[in-house]
C-alpha cells in the first residue's frame, strides 16, 4: 500500500545520523575531558589516607628486594614524584568510556523492566531506574576499578589501557567484600535523582515548564542532597577499589600509587576508621599559639595538644566535597543556560 499522501518521509539520512552521533561523541569526551581534573582531584582526597606525619619514601622502599630497590629509584628518577600538567588527566578514556556504557545499560535495564514488568512511566520510574543502574554498576565494576587505578597510579606506570589494566585486576566481577558498597554508590544516587522531578511536580507543583526557574533551583538543591548521600560512599568505595587492584600485584610488592592510600575495611568499618582512628582532627595544638592569642580567638586554654583529637571526625568523609560542589555547579549552570531546567549529574 502506498502511505506517501498521508505519511512524509522525513526520516534523517544514514549521513545525517552518523554525523549527529559523532557530535555527541565529540561533545561528551569534551565534557569528560574538562571535567576530568575535578574527578581526579577528588578521588585523590578521597583515598588518601590522613596521617599526622607525612609517609617516608625510605619506609616504602624497604619492602623490596636489593634488585627491586634499584629499580624503584630509577623509576623514580625517570618518572618522578610529578606528572606535569598531563597527571590532571589521567583516566580520561576510561572515565569516558565508563560514562557512555553506565548510560547505555542503565537506559536498556529500565526499558526492559518498564516493558516486561509493565510498569507505569513516570509513576513507578524511579524504581526501574534505581534497579537498573545498580545492575549497571555491577556489570562495569570491572572497568570502575581499573578506572580508579589509572587515577591513583604514576602516569608512567603501566599498564595505562584500558583493557591491559582490566587484565591486571585479581577477578573480572564485583568481589563480595565489595558489592554492598559498590551497590548503595550505584542505586541511592539514582533513586534521588529519578524521584526529585515526580515529587516536585505531584507534591509540591513545581513544573520545569510553568515555574521554570523554580524547578531549576529546586533540582539543583536535590542534586546537592544527592552529593552528600553519595560521597561517604564514595569514598568508601574508592579505598576498597584500590584494596581490588593491590591484589593483582605480584606477592611481595607493593602497588605504586600517587598517594598513600586508605586501607578498606567494609562500608562501615571504613567509615569509623576514618571518623575515630585515622589521623587527628582539631584546630592547633595549644602549644602553638600564646596563650593571649589563644584568649582573642576564643579558644580555651589549656595542656599543649589538648585541642588534638585522634580521627578525622565527619568531615573526614566529606573530603572533595568542594570539588564536586564546583563541577555541580558548572554543570547545572551550563544546563540551566541551555535551557534543560539544570538536568545532568555532578560531572
């Protein structure tokens, strides 16, 4: 049957989708690529175990053999204790990567449970969509830990691709000690964000095309709600990462990484690690500062580093929170500005 005089052929041309995809490819590596020195700074701070004294590079080289020493120190002298500017970028390509399958299966998961569940759109949709990115983040947990390893490791230590370095992980799913953090960092997220627009549009009437403005600040509070649910877990989660990626390393050696990094010990228990144990939290010691200085500044005399207390407190859980809060912002301001009601993630 000829529908030519109800239906028009408007359907793009297989040159036009190609190039339509390419510039999407081409905009969201930029997007990644800018971003990246936000991701890295951040997972830095996140892993980097807090210490009142600063590690010693003569205690790290003493776990190696005479023969391995040597090289250590002409690794060393090779690459060094900088990267140049090119460190800011390292994982990029993963992170890339990581990000357009994260979108891809997550979109595909909840298509198919909307579909074979027969769930309404949008009034059940941030069940599927939490559902969906948790089996999501389970799938590429692989490729999440390689990922951090790029970060966390000198850029002259190989491997630095993505594959070659997924090869050197000790297994190619989700460790059991890892899965119920890796989990909640997936699925709390996700749930956040897929319920914000149903409850600001059936509780509270705030719609992105009647209160457009309003909507737009509304999601942005909602995204900074979702920043500090995620961090603690994040931070969490990148440790026991890293604890994955140390056990593909040959017994007797240590991974060599930018930073010293946290030890993993489960959700919680690395969450009270970092808030009782690790390090000392406190302004300073009272023995720094005169004790008329310490009377104008309202600080209570006492003992010398009577003002020291041994953990990081809660703080020490929120550590990048200022890096994430300015890639928040940079995103949402961009997306504001393009009128998508300030839609998108942190980075």
């Amino acid at each position: 049957m000829d529908y030519s005089d109800i239906i028009s052929d408007n359907s793009p041309a297989a040159t036009d989708i190609l190039k339509r995809l390419a510039q999407q490819a081409l905009w969201k590596y930029s997007s990644v690529f800018l971003a990246q020195p936000l991701e890295v700074s951040k997972t830095v701070l996140q892993v980097h175990v807090a210490s009142s004294k600063p590690p010693r590079r003569k205690e790290k080289e003493d776990r190696y053999a005479p023969d391995e020493r040597r090289k250590q120190a002409a690794y060393r002298q090779d690459s060094y204790d900088t990267e140049g500017a090119w460190g800011i970028y390292k994982g990029t390509n993963s992170t890339y990567v990581h990000s357009i399958l994260l979108s891809t299966i997550t979109s595909f998961v909840r298509s198919f449970f909307s579909a074979f569940f027969a769930l309404p759109d949008p009034g059940l949709s941030f069940t599927s969509s939490s559902a969906a990115a948790g089996i999501a983040g389970i799938v590429l947990a692989p490729l999440d830990i390689a990922r951090t390893k790029l970060i966390l490791t000198p850029s002259t230590h190989p491997p630095r691709s993505i594959i070659a370095t997924i090869k050197t992980l000790p297994t190619w799913t989700l460790p059991i000690s890892l899965a119920p953090t890796a989990i909640l960092h997936s699925t709390l997220p996700t749930f956040i964000s897929a319920s914000t627009p149903l409850f600001l549009r059936a509780k509270l009437g705030i719609d992105p095309f009647v209160t457009p403005n309003l909507y737009a600040i509304a999601t942005f509070c909602s995204q900074a709600v979702e920043l500090g649910i995620k961090l603690p877990v994040e931070t969490v989660l990148r440790r026991g990462q890293m604890g994955i990626a140390q056990q593909g390393v040959p017994k007797g050696r240590a991974l060599d990484t930018v930073v010293e990094v946290g030890p993993y010990r489960g959700l919680f228990g690395t969450m009270r690690s970092i808030v009782y144990e690790e390090g000392e939290r406190g302004g300073q010691a009272a023995g720094d500062l005169s004790k008329g200085a310490k009377g104008a500044a309202g600080m209570k005399v006492g003992r010398p580093g009577s003002q020291k207390r041994k953990g990081q407190g809660v703080e020490g859980l929120y550590r990048g929170w200022r890096v994430g809060m300015w890639g928040l912002i940079g995103v949402w301001g961009a997306a504001t500005l393009g009128g998508v009601g300030g839609k998108g993630g942190e980075f």
